[in-house]
C-alpha cells in the first residue's frame, strides 16, 4: 500500500478514535480506547517521518543527477608579462558572477593549476606543468575580473620570458633550420634561402631570384674554365 494511503487511513482511524472517546462513558472502555490512540498517533508519526525522508531523498538525486558539472579544459587565454610578473588572462564569460570561493589557483615553482568550478553547470579546469622559468609560489595569485581570471606568476628573475613554457620553447627551436657543424656552409645557406624563398611573397622571391642571378654571372666571370 502507497504510504500515502497508510498516513490518510491511520489519520481516519484516529478521528474516528476521538469521536468514540467523547461518546463513551465506560471508564476501562476509554483506557482501551486512549492505548489505541496513542499507538496510532506514534505510527502515524512514523509514516510521516518517511515520507519527508522520502521526498528529500528523491528531490536530492534529481538535483544531483541535474546539476552535477562535468569538467573541460580551459583553452582561450593569453599571456603579457611585465619586469616582475608573467601574466595569463583566461576568459570565462560570466565568471565574475559566481562565488569567489568556487575559484582556485595553486601555484608550484614551475606552474600552476586553475580550477573554476560550477559556471554554467561546468567545471573549467587548466594545468600548466613547464613554465618556462621559475616563480615565486608565495607571491603568485590570482585576481578575478569581468568576464575573466587573471593568473600572476611572480618571476624568480627579473629576465624576459620569450614564451610561456619550456615545450613552447622546444617546439620553437624544433621549427628552426638546423645547420649540422660538419655540413657544407653553402648548404646551410641554401636551406635558409629555400625557407625564406617558400614562405615569402611574390616580391621577396623577385629579389631572391635576381641576387641568384648577379651571383651566377659573378661566379662565371671569376671562373674562365666555367661551362
């Protein structure tokens, strides 16, 4: 039986108890009466400290099933620096709007971990592992904004970072032309020219092609025995 059904009955039974107490005048009939009532009272009580119990628990696991945020990674920022701090700005539209508790920011020797938590049923999370030169953790913080959290890496030196992270870096250097110590110089310098050549514009390869060329009929000129 629906425990709602139970709660309506008991309740009837127990008016029904009260008419019969004011109607009855036999003493030992009242006492039976009254053990009755009492009893029914408490498992009324009982009923209804299950319902309520009931009803939170189902209110509880909708709101969890809900509104329980799920985790992204945190891709738009960017980064400035000035002669004591390296600066990132993450944008996070309406950040500012949320507890300010619900934004954290741990800070190690070589990076620092963002959590912002519960913004737009989203938790937004960014973790950098390889700064490209040292902070000061005790002096590092962070500074929420319109629209955005600011992170302020405090520098252990007062040098300019060319990027933000050693795999930056890496990835940079990666990209340079390599010229081996044991290659032919004028290898090197054609690699150069070859990159500089692809990636430039209709007017930067004219000028290549022409230096080419005066180069070419230079080389001929010194060189009697050249075909």
């Amino acid at each position: 039986m629906d425990i709602n059904e139970l709660i309506a009955g008991l309740e009837r039974d127990l008016t029904e108890i009260s008419s019969l107490l004011e109607k009855c005048e036999s003493q030992r009939v009242q006492n039976v009466l009254k053990q009755e009532q009492k009893k029914m009272e408490r498992e009324l009580e009982q009923k209804r400290q299950q319902k309520l119990q009931q009803a939170k628990k189902e209110t509880g696991d909708k709101t969890h099933t809900a509104l329980k945020p799920y985790t992204v990674k945190i891709n738009n920022y960017g980064w400035d620096q000035s002669e004591k701090f390296v600066k990132i700005y993450i944008t996070l539209k309406g950040v500012h709007t949320i507890p300010a508790e619900n934004v954290e920011a741990n800070f190690t020797e070589r990076g620092f971990h963002v959590l912002v938590r519960d913004l737009d049923g989203k938790n937004h999370q960014m973790t950098v592992n390889s700064l490209l030169f040292p902070i000061v953790v005790a002096e590092s913080t962070k500074k929420i904004k319109t629209d955005m959290v600011l992170i302020m890496c405090k520098k252990k030196s007062a040098k300019k970072w060319e990027c933000l992270t050693q795999t930056e870096k890496q990835t940079k250097e990666k990209d340079k032309p390599g010229v081996s110590e044991s290659a032919d110089p004028s290898e090197g310098l054609m690699s150069v020219l070859k990159k500089i050549y692809s990636d430039g514009d209709d007017e930067m390869k004219r000028t290549i092609n022409k230096a080419w060329a005066e180069s070419q009929d230079k080389k001929t000129t010194a060189d009697p025995l050249h075909f």
